[in-house]
C-alpha cells in the first residue's frame, strides 16, 4: 500500500529543502516517492483567492477564518483525483502542508486550542464532506518561530515575494507553533513524529521507508 505523508510547519520552517533531501534519499533506496504542494498558487482559484486576500485584496475576506479556511479547503478537494492518482503510481507521496494546516492556523486565529470549534469544523469539511485521504504520517518540522521569521524575511528579499497577513504576525505563528504541538500530542487523524529543525534528512527517509515495509511495500 502506498504511504501519505504530510510534514507540517510554520512559514519559513525549512519544509521545501528538508523535502527534497528525503526525496533523493528515498529514491535511491529505489522508491517510487511524489510530492505535492499545498496551497497551490498559481494553480488553484481558491489558494490564488487566499493568497492575495492575505495581501489586502477582497475586501474583507481575510478577516473571515471560515471563509479563509474554506478556500484553503477547496484547493484540497480540487487536488482530490491528482492526489488519488499519485497514490496509484507511488510508494509514497509526501504532501508539503495538508489539513493540519487549516486546522492549526485557524485555531491559532481564534485562540483556541486543539479542543475547540474550529478544529472539528475543519476535520469534518475535509476529510468527511470532501472526503480527502487521511495520512498514513504526519511529521511536524518543530523550528522555532524566531527562526522560521528569519528565513520568511529572507526569502522575501532573496525572491520579491512579501510576507503576508498570517507570516508578518509574530503572535499568530507563535500560537500556531502550539497549535501543531497540541495535534502531534493528540495524534490528530493519525501517528504524529515532531521533528528538530537540524533533523537528518536520512533519518526521515528510514522512518519513511519503514512505514512502505510495514504496508507490504518493497523497495524498487
């Protein structure tokens, strides 16, 4: 059976680098692996709508979290078939940013903690309504939010791309940050593996080709 994998963190966490050192590390134990970028800008309406609500366009609608979340939703269920599909071709697809993001994010935004309203909200929408498929793993990359603003400031400079609402908000990526950790503890949806920003990428890669063995998957 194949693997869905979604690692977790803050803007400016490391996530994309830390995914493509696993990627080669598994493909040279000879697995099939895909990956998939949540939101989708420049691919999707809804994430495209998100994003530049996040930059001050639309009105209002950023000061909604049910209507922010919703379309972060959307691009979800729009990659439902493209997602589906990967999981047919791959031993393993590991997802940059998935549900737990909304969940955390918009829990962060309300502040409430892992027990509150919008947190079943957004496990009822995505995985029930939209009927998305539920990971096999999720691993939250746990780098501290002084960091992470840091490299999202960088970035900014090194590719013209301003911060947006949710990253120029120091308290929101703090309370996100505990958001994430209150899922882990609570294995929401499924196993949880907090990771250190200095993690080796070959260590993942073993735990990630391990969970393929464990699932009857051999390596290729």
């Amino acid at each position: 059976m194949p693997a869905l994998v979604a690692l977790e963190g803050l803007d400016g966490a490391g996530k994309r680098t830390l995914v493509g050192h696993v990627v080669t590390h598994l493909a040279d134990r000879g697995l099939r692996v895909a990956t998939l970028d949540f939101p989708r800008y420049g691919r999707s309406v809804h994430a495209d709508l998100a994003s530049e609500a996040l930059s001050g366009a639309h009105g209002d609608l950023a000061s909604s979290v049910n209507a922010m979340a919703l379309l972060f939703a959307l691009d979800r269920a729009d990659a439902a078939v493209d997602l589906r599909l990967l999981l047919a071709e791959h031993d393993i697809v590991i997802l940059d940013r998935y549900v737990a993001s909304n969940a955390a994010y918009n829990a962060a935004r309300l502040h409430q903690d892992v027990d509150g309203e919008v947190v079943t909200w957004v496990r009822e929408l995505e995985f029930e309504r939209f009927a998305l498929p539920v990971p096999d793993l999720q691993l939250y990359l746990d780098t501290p939010v002084t960091l992470a603003e840091l490299r999202a400031r960088a970035r900014e400079a090194d590719e013209d791309r301003p911060l947006d609402a949710y990253e120029r908000d120091s308290a929101l990526q703090v309370r996100t940050r505990e958001l994430y950790l209150q899922l882990a503890e609570r294995a929401w949806m499924s196993p949880w593996r907090v990771l250190d920003p200095a993690v080796d990428p070959g260590a993942v890669a073993d735990v990630l080709a391990l969970s393929c063995e464990q699932d009857g998957t051999p390596g290729r």
